[in-house]
DNA sequence: GCGATCAGTT
DNA sequence: CACAACTGATCGC
C-alpha cells in the first residue's frame, strides 16, 4: 500500500539563501551561472527555473533541481502572495526535488502547491489564465540530467512544437540515445527549441573525464590513505551543494565507511543516500563544512572540530572535487592532482564538457539551440557559433534519421573519446520498436494512460530493468541495490521481482496526494555494474609502503609509480606531486591518471535510482479505454509513442501516465504496492528503449568484423 | 530587519 | 581553474 510519509519533515539550515547571479534583461556576459531568464518563446506562459520579475505571471513553474541559482525567486514575498492569489498556480518538479526543496524551511510554504511528477511519465497539465479563462494543454516530460539528485530535463511537448529544457546536465556520450522518451517511432522526437546547459560549451573545455574515472581515481586515494590505521582521515573539501552524494555513496560502499556531513535529514526518505552517511565524527571519512575549514585544516583539525581520536592525533588529508579538463588531444585524463603536503584534488564535474554537450546536442537535432549558460571568457555569439551547426537549419533539410543505436546501452567496448561508437553505429540492423497499445485510464479529473505491453517480463529486462538484475549479478556493489529496502520502511515494500518494479514505475499519477506519501527512495546513484568491475579493476591497487605522510599511492615518484591509470600505461603519468608553478591540467604534476579507454563507461553510477517506491498513486482500476491519447493534446502529442499524463484543469495534474509495457493485472499490483518503477534517477539512464540484445549472427558479424580489423591493424602487411 | 545586488573567496 | 555557495558591504523598503 501507499505509504505515506512518515516523519515530518524538518529540518535544517538552509540550502536557501537566495544567490543572485545574473543579470537581467539581455545581458550576454554572464558568469557561468545560469542566465536563461525562465521563459522560452514557444510557451511564455511557463516558467523554469526563474521566479522573478516576468515570472511573476506564469500560469505554471518548473523546477529542474534544487541548486540557488536555479530558485531565483522561489521564496520571495511576492511570489508567496502571488501564489494566496492564483490558486491554481503549481510548482512542478521531480519527487526528489520535491523532497529536497521541502526539507527547508524558508520553502515550506510551497508544501500544497508542488506537484512531483515521475521522472520519464508523460503529464498533461492544463495552463490556465485565472483572468481570462484561456486555457492551454501542454504536455511535460521529466528526464534524469545527471546533474545532482532530483535533477531532470524537461521535455515540453504542445501546440507550439516539442521544446527541451535541459535544466543543468551531465551525460555521457550516448546517452540521449538510450533516453526512450526522447524517441518516438524509433528516431529521436522533433525538437523545435533546446534550451541548453552549456556551462562548458567552450573548445577548452573538451573532455572532461568520466564519473567513473573520477570515482575510481577518488576512490583509490582515499583507500590508499585511510587503509593505513585509524587515525588517517580524509576531508573531502565540497561546496555546499547537492551532487556530491554519488561520491559518498560510492565511497562508502567500497570502503564500508560512513561519511560524515552535517546535515542528512534531507535524504531521510532516501535510504540508499541516507544509509551512507552519518552524523556521527567518529568516522574517516569526512565531508563536513565549517566557514573556517581551510584554517582549521592547517591547524590539522577537521571541519567538525576533532583534531584526535583517544588522545592520538589525526593525519588529515585533504581532497577538493573540481572540474579538471583537457583538450581534444589529449590524452592525459588525470583526475587526482597533489597540490600539497596533504592535499588534492580531484576531478568532479557536475556538467557535461563540451565534446558532450555537442554529442547530446547532435543527436536531438533541434531547429534552434539556445543556451542557458555563457561562459565566462566567452561571448554567447561564440557559444551559439558552436551550437548552430548541430541544429537541423545547418544540416540537409531532412531530417536527420537516428535510429537508436542499439548496443549503445551496453557499451562496454569504448575506444576513445570521440567517435567511439563507430563500431557500433553502423550498418547493424536496427530493431524496431515494439508499439505498446496504451490504455487510457479516466477517473475523475485524471487521465491515465497506460500502456500495456505484451511480453512484459523479457522485455523489461532487455531493456529497462535490467540495471538492477544485473547490477545484483555482477558486482560486489551489489547489495547496494538492495538498500531499497530500509528498515523503517519496509513494510511497504514490495515482493516483486525488480525487474518487474522498475518496469512499473514509469506510469505514475503526479498527483498532489500522491505526495503526501513520502517516496521511499530507492537506490540512488548507483553505478551500474555492468562497467563496474571493469572500472575498479583497472586500477592498481594500492601499494602499502608505509612511511610517508602521503597516500602511497604516491609515494614512489620514479621507478615503478603506481599511478592509478589504467589501460594505458604509456599514456599514465606517474605521480608526482603539483609543480610549484601551479596547476595545469596538461602539466606532469597530475597524480592519477584515468583510463581514457574505459573512459566513462567503466563505472556507471547513476543507476541509482531513486524513485520513490510508495508513490503509486493510480488506481488501475479505472475504467481504461483503449485510447492513444489524451484529448486535447496537439496533434504532436498524440502520436503513438506519446504517453501521457494529464493533470486537471484545476492545476492538479491528471496523470495519463502510461505504464510501459506492464501486463494490466501486474500494472495494477504495481501500484498499489510500489509502483515507482524505473524512473531514473538522476544519473540513471535508462537502456534503449526497443534495443535489444544484438542476435548470435549479428555478434558472429560483428566479431569477425572486429577481428579482421585487428588483425589487420596488427600485421599491416598480411594484407 | 529583510531582501536584492555587488564584490570577493573558496 | 571556471562549481555553487558563502560572507560581507551597501542600498532600499
């Protein structure tokens, strides 16, 4: 059964100060803060991630995720009194930002007014005009942007064309791709407008290395250092921000030790988060904040104030997640850098770099690219000079044909950067897509739309749920799947098999009750596993030589270093510490280097997936129809592939949610017990949709294909 | 006293 | 290193 929230939420200090940035009207040169102003020209009747000043009058609001410089706006008395007016206005967003946002309290007063909608679920929501009476149907789809918990994309579809607001994002290469509701009829949606995050939309910042290469590269300093005894801790130096919890989680996994943070009631409905932390000091690994950290760090004492445990001192090193990138060139990706006697830092980006940003953008094809960001030292003439040749004006008048590359989603196979896939893209047969019939379920004020599919259980798996089958296979990560299951929670947990539940989870009703239930998160940042072991793997492990005050990974500068590279040791930098002349990403002072081959796929986190498991909201018992759509949508709106979700005119939304490809009776179970399903979540990409495991004859195809190419490249005569 | 804005730090 | 925030000063209501 639904469960409800338990607890009340309180909390904490304030992720809310209000943070400005920007700068108003058409100001071109901003700081590489969001400047997108909150509306978009196809519906100015809506706003995203902007409160203020025009904002003032939309007839609805959109939260991508919970960052500051997102929530301009959010909490101002005018808003506030705005909102005691028009009581049909809502805030809409994902369960997790929901939960975030209401965790503090300058945001409480939103509490009756935010809808969550889940992520991948097609909702229609009605935009009213309270003067008028005009009235508008739109339909929003949440899409996970990899960017911090709760973030999404949202994906806009109406009587002025489909438009995507990225919000703030980091995906790989690819993952557009495996992103099922970007597609439609086997090829990627006609996108008129992308409104996107180009914080590194710059030629400089071309490659950024992987998550998993960062976490891999984290990872192994801080086992290498706290491995040595009990009293050598680690303080990962992070700002105050969502997005660093995969670190955390990661970490904590791997290592069996909590993370120390100051606050954690945020996530107190989000076990797979939740359980990796702790409040407690008494831990070595730390992440805790103090305005006065940097000096206390000098003063070898950490953010919370111990400087000892049982009276004997701590050894204390430092590590600082930042943005580390390199050019189109190189090869070096090292994501650790000494920067002192017991300092690091190591590479984290919450953004996509620029080879990703033009591969994301690339495979939408829209007809305009706007960007939300400029970045600094750059001009937005120059960023849309970048942005324009991807856009369909630039390319043939047809559009372009993508079909979803279908071994995309498993990639395991990653050459280098660039063109990677190339292998893959080819000629391969394609797979059709299976159509699911969608059912339109109707009850009062709510219309859902399912979508019933025939062979359910295969193909969840194949495509959908398989991360956590998998996960649980292969990895030793593995239980950190299993963390769904918190305690306090339990008792609504489901039976179902998880593959059956992730399938589930897309058709949800976003509907104000519904969250009343607090959403039990399930995993969060998960990594993937099918990369996982590989990434791991890779490194070296850490050679204990004692002695030094460094981790020891680092403490052989010449003979053998171990530097934690991976594939290719010629390319791996041995670890040395940061010349005095300063950090330069392309100097020799980097520490770690990552596998560029792996490159990003070696370990993926994300697959967390944090939906919440109670929600489910609908009733299946409505009386369905066979009905592709829902009425009023545009003509765009109705295309097969289009699930929806309505949400009633009185501002709640109606949920047309379509349950995918879920047989009506498991449907039905779904809900009622946790039907959340796979929404992503944030980092989780969801496997391609209609991909299916490539046939023994293709694969045949494809290794003797391969094989030939390496034999050739090999003995280049032979031939 | 609170909020917006700007400047400076990290 | 360019993230996302915090701190502090100023100005206005």
């Amino acid at each position: 059964m639904a469960r409800r929230c338990k607890g009340s939420r309180k909390w904490r200090s304030d992720l809310c100060q209000p943070r400005l940035s920007l700068r108003a009207r058409g100001s071109v040169l901003c700081g590489a803060m969001s400047s997108f102003e909150g509306q978009m020209a196809e519906y100015p009747t809506i706003s995203i991630d902007r409160f203020d000043r025009e904002n003032l009058k939309a007839r609805a609001y959109f939260l991508s995720h919970c960052h500051k410089d997102h929530m301009k706006g959010l909490r101002a008395p005018t808003l506030k009194r705005r909102l005691e007016c028009s009581l049909k206005v809502y805030l809409y967003c994902s369960p997790v930002t929901k939960e975030l946002l209401l965790t503090s309290p300058k945001y409480r007063f939103w509490e009756k007014r935010i809808i969550s909608i889940e992520i991948e679920t097609p909702t229609q929501i009605s935009l009213v005009d309270e003067a008028s009476g005009e009235k508008e149907e739109i339909v929003v789809t949440l899409l996970p942007a990899g960017h911090c918990p709760g973030s999404v994309m949202f994906l806009f579809q109406g009587n002025n064309g489909t438009v995507l607001y990225t919000g703030d994002f980091r995906l790989a290469k690819g993952e557009a791709a495996r992103m099922e509701l970007l597609h439609s009829g086997g090829r990627v949606k006609d996108i008129q407008s992308v409104y996107l995050d180009t914080t590194f939309c710059d030629p400089r910042f071309y490659q950024i290395p992987s998550r998993g290469e960062c976490l891999s590269g984290i990872l192994e300093l801080v086992r290498s250092w706290i491995t040595r005894s009990p009293y050598h801790v680690v303080w990962l130096n992070c700002k105050a921000a969502y997005g660093y919890e995969y670190l955390f989680t990661n970490l904590s996994e791997e290592l069996g030790v909590q993370i120390h943070v100051d606050k954690l009631d945020m996530f107190r409905n989000m076990p797979d988060i939740l359980h990796h932390l702790t409040t407690d000091r008494n831990t070595q690994i730390h992440a805790c904040r103090h305005p006065k950290a940097e000096e206390y760090f000098q003063w070898n004492k950490l953010p919370c104030g111990i400087t000892s445990k049982t009276g004997i001192p701590l050894h204390i090193v430092s590590i600082k997640p930042s943005t580390m990138w390199f050019g189109e060139r190189t090869r070096k990706t090292n994501v650790i850098v000494r920067t002192g006697e017991s300092s690091y830092r190591a590479c984290f980006s919450f953004h996509s770099s620029y080879s990703e940003i033009k591969d994301f953008l690339s495979y939408i094809c829209p007809v305009n690219a706007y960007p939300n960001v400029i970045p600094l030292g750059t001009t937005k003439d120059k960023v849309i000079e970048i942005l324009q040749p991807l856009c369909r004006s630039s390319q043939s008048t047809e559009p372009k044909y993508k079909p979803l590359g279908k071994l995309k989603r498993a990639r395991t196979i990653h050459v280098d950067s660039e063109e990677e896939d190339e292998l893959f893209d080819d000629p391969l047969p394609v797979p059709l897509r299976h159509k699911v019939p969608y059912q339109l379920i109707l009850h009062t004020g709510v219309f859902s739309m399912t979508a019933i599919s025939q062979n359910q259980p295969e193909k969840l798996r194949q495509s959908t749920g398989c991360f956590k089958t998998e996960s649980t296979q292969n990895t030793l990560l593995s239980n950190f799947i299993d963390c769904e299951e918190s305690n306090s929670e339990s008792e609504e947990e489901l039976e179902m098999p998880s593959s059956v539940q992730e399938d589930l989870g897309s058709v949800t009703l976003p509907q104000q009750k519904a969250d009343v239930d607090v959403p039990q998160w399930e995993v969060f940042f998960k990594r993937k596993d099918d990369t996982t072991d590989e990434g791991l793997e890779n490194f070296p492990s850490s050679t204990e030589t004692g002695g030094s005050q460094s981790p020891n990974l680092f403490n052989d500068s010449d003979g053998e270093s171990t530097h934690i590279s991976s594939q290719n040791s010629s390319q791996s930098t041995h670890i040395t510490e940061q010349g005095s002349q300063g950090w330069d990403s392309q100097s020799d002072t980097v520490l770690l280097s990552s596998q560029e081959k792996n490159g990003g796929d070696i370990i993926s986190l994300n697959k967390g997936v944090y939906r919440p498991k109670t929600k489910e909201n609908i009733p299946t018992s409505q009386m369905e129809q066979n009905v592709l759509c829902p009425k009023d949508t545009h003509s765009d709106l109705k295309s097969r592939d289009s699930e929806v979700t309505t949400v009633p005119n009185t501002g709640e939304p109606t949920s047309l949610s379509c349950g995918k490809h879920i047989p009506e009776k498991n449907r039905s179970l779904n809900l009622s017990t946790h039907s959340d399903s796979q929404s992503s979540s944030d980092f989780e990409i969801p496997s391609t949709p209609e991909a299916e495991l490539p046939k023994r004859e293709h694969l045949q195809y494809l290794y003797e294909k391969l094989a030939t190419v390496l034999h050739l490249l090999k003995n280049p005569d032979s031939r």
